[in-house]
C-alpha cells in the first residue's frame, strides 16, 4: 500500500493512501471462507452454508473490520520505516469513497512526530545546594508542639469561655431539612478545638462558649466527603456544653521522650534534629529541582507538538475551573478561555516531560517493578479499608498507573543529572531559606 505525502511542516506530517476495492472483496471472501468452515445455518450442514449467504449476513462486518486492519497493519509499516514516534494518536480521516459501497477508498492521516532533543551541557549548569542549620530554636519549638500533643486536661474555671485547643465535652444531633441521619448523633463526645477531627467550620463555631450552653452550629459537609448521602449538603447540629477544660501542656522531660519512643530527653532531642535534617534536605531538593527545571528551560530548545500543548492545556483549565467552582458553587463555567499564564504553564509542563523522558531513555533509567509496587501500597494506604479496590482501579486504568510512575521516573532523571551538575553548597538558615523558597517556588 503506498503513501502519499501531503503534508510536511515543522513536526506535523500528513499522508493519504487509498485500499482498493478488489483487495477488500478479496480479503472478505478470505475471511469469511475460514470462518465458514465452523459455521452451522438452519438448513445446511456444519461447513456447507453457501458464501454468498454468509456475505449477506455478515459481509458489511466483514468488511468494516478488514479496513481497520490495513488501516492498523500499514500505519504500523509506515510509522516504522520512517522511523516516526507520533506524539498522540494519529487522526484518520475517509476523503474519498464510501464505505458501504463498492468502491475504492481514500483515506488521510496526519499526526505530529516527536522532536529530536538536544542533549544539555550538564557541566556548564550551576546548582546551589542550600545545607539548611538546624539549630536549638527549631528542636525547642518542636519540644514544645510534642508537649501540647501530649497535653493533659483539667476543668476551666466557673463561667470562662472555650478557647481555641480547649477539650468540651459535648452531646449534638445533626440534622439534614429537619431530618437526623446516622452517625450525627453522640453524647459525651470530648473534642478538642482545633484538631479539625470535624467538619470544617464546626469546632470554630463552639469558641467563646461556657458550661451548659446550647448551640447551633450550621457547616456545609464537603463536596467530596465519603458519604455521598452527606456530601455537599447544609447540616444543623443541636450541641450541648457539658464540661469545659483547658489544656495542661506535658512536661519536657524524659518522660516525654518515652512517650514518643525514645530512652530519655537527649534522645529525643537528637531524633528530632534528625527528623528536621531530612524535611531541610527535602525541601533544599524541590528548590534545586525548580533551579534545575529553570535552567533547561532556558538552555534547550526545540519544536513541541501542538497535540501536547493542547493535551496539558486542557488539564490545566479543566483543574482551574474545578477549583473555581468548588469556591463559588454558583458558578459554572466549562467554556473558560486559558490564560496567558496558563498557556506558558502547558508549554513548559510538555517542554520539560519531553527533556525528561528522552534524558532517561538515553541513559537507560526506569522504573523497577518494587519502586512501582511501594508507590502503589503508599498511595492505598490513603484508602484505608478500600486498598484492594484502589489496587484493582490501578490495573485496570493504565493512565492511573502511569500517574504512579511518572513521578519516581522523573526523581531518578533528576537525581541522575544533577550527578553531573556543578553544586554550590550554602550554609542557610532555615529562616532565609524559606524566602528564597517562597520567592522561588511561585
């Protein structure tokens, strides 16, 4: 089957090729034939109804699946002897000829390749590499958050007022347009004020009240709660104040180590210390990652399938309009036009996965089997009671899958290349870090 080439401009290609008529008669009566040979009709023996009667029944079928078969197989050879890595699924398009009429059939098909891309000079990149201190303000801060995790509690005085982390001891009934449901309903619940261990907005709403006061408190159940009964739906919960204590932070001393595993105070000191090292060290990474991502944004250029772009963009306006809808319910809009910022955003998430991906290729990096499979027990465990189904989703959605892996892949490149780089280590402090994070990672 010969191609025609009709179109040859930057990354796009397009080429028409034509399926003869007698070729595809030929091709139906071969298969037809076969099929035949198993083939019982009410009135004929096993292997003996006449060909032109299957044709009648299943011809047109026949002939649908033929095409898509050359179709499939000559794509195939073509993309092959060219060498051609189409960026996205290639559009094929009938120009001339119809298909169910005996004639000959011209079809069109045009895709984008992807492009060649230039290596980076590693050894002419600069990287800096910020050693973060950990010093003695950090480890007593942490104390001090370890002793109020640990609080012990004890009654406020007569008539004070709750405050934000104190414990009530509450009875409510929730309800839905006057209706209780299950699981609304508790008595003697004690709750402390800001754990967010409730809906949102609800343990906001019983500050400032005192012993035996009844409240109202009005909360929205969030759009993706686990309840579909309950999501995104007004709620009214009755409460009661019942007792009131306020917080007794937990002493900082070697009993305190013992609560959170370690042999005394100095222990627990040193694995905290080591705890902010590595979050430091995490957070020194994504800053160099982003100087990293800056810098072959900037040194490497080449021609991106328009596919791509098109592809990202669409993600990204679909995920702004879902958030602008999850903040202002009444408003809908599905026909949002991408901005600016959002274009440029599409154009360097496809600039830099193209780089990536052709970066690892070239040096033979993947993604083994455990780091996949530890991934995956990582992200069920987000799915308490329901691993197996996420698991099942996973094998069943390969785009699911690749979602898994896109980001251990991306990690080992990057851990590749910045072997190779120059890094300039710098003392900081965690302070003047987060500066330059902030001002960086925008």
């Amino acid at each position: 089957m010969n191609f025609k080439e009709i179109e040859n401009k930057k990354l796009v290609r397009s080429y028409e090729f034509t399926i003869k008529n007698t070729l595809l008669d030929e091709k139906v009566d071969e298969k037809l034939e076969k099929a035949r040979l198993n083939f019982q009709m009410k009135g004929f023996r096993k292997g003996r109804t006449p060909l032109h009667m299957m044709k009648k029944m299943f011809g047109d079928s026949t002939k649908n699946e033929i095409i898509q078969e050359l179709i499939d197989t000559n794509l195939k050879k073509h993309l092959n002897k060219k060498g051609h890595k189409p960026a996205s699924q290639p559009k094929i398009d009938l120009k001339e000829g119809q298909l169910d009429k005996n004639s000959d059939l011209t079809f069109t098909f045009k895709y984008e390749i992807l492009p060649d891309i230039p290596e980076l000079k590693l050894n002419e990149i600069h990287l800096n590499h910020f050693k973060i201190r950990v010093d003695n303000e950090a480890i007593q801060k942490a104390l001090h958050e370890l002793s109020k995790s640990a609080s012990s509690y004890e009654p406020r005085k007569k008539n004070e007022k709750t405050k934000q982390g104190d414990q009530v001891i509450i009875d409510f009934k929730g309800s839905i347009n006057e209706t209780e449901f299950d699981g609304g309903s508790a008595n003697d619940y004690p709750l402390v004020i800001g754990s967010n261990s409730f809906i949102p907005g609800f343990e906001e709403q019983l500050i400032d009240c005192k012993v035996n006061d009844d409240k109202i408190i009005k909360v929205n159940f969030p759009d993706n709660y686990n309840s579909k009964d309950l999501a995104g739906k007004e709620a009214i919960f009755k409460c009661k104040i019942k007792k009131l204590n306020k917080p007794i932070p937990a002493k900082i001393n070697d009993d305190l180590a013992i609560k959170f595993s370690a042999k005394n105070l100095i222990e627990l000191k040193k694995n905290i210390k080591e705890r902010l090292s590595n979050e430091y060290e995490s957070f020194s990474k994504s800053l160099m990652k982003k100087e990293l991502m800056d810098e072959i944004e900037k040194r490497i250029k080449f021609d991106l399938p328009q596919s791509l772009i098109d592809s990202e963009l669409n993600q990204i306006t679909q995920q702004s309009s879902l958030n602008s809808v999850s903040t202002d319910k009444n408003k809908i809009n599905n026909k949002k036009k991408p901005t600016k910022e959002e274009k440029n955003l599409a154009i360097r998430r496809v600039s830099l996965g193209l780089f990536f991906a052709e970066e690892g290729n070239r040096n033979k990096i993947s993604v083994s089997e455990k780091e996949y499979q530890d991934a995956v027990y990582r992200e069920s465990m987000n799915y308490p009671g329901k691993e197996q189904e996420f698991i099942n989703f996973l094998d069943k959605n390969p785009v699911a899958k690749e979602q898994i892996s896109a980001p251990i892949f991306e990690n080992k490149v990057f851990d590749h290349i910045v072997k190779s780089v120059k890094k300039i280590e710098k003392a900081i402090s965690f302070e003047e870090f987060k500066k330059k994070f902030d001002a960086n990672m925008q």
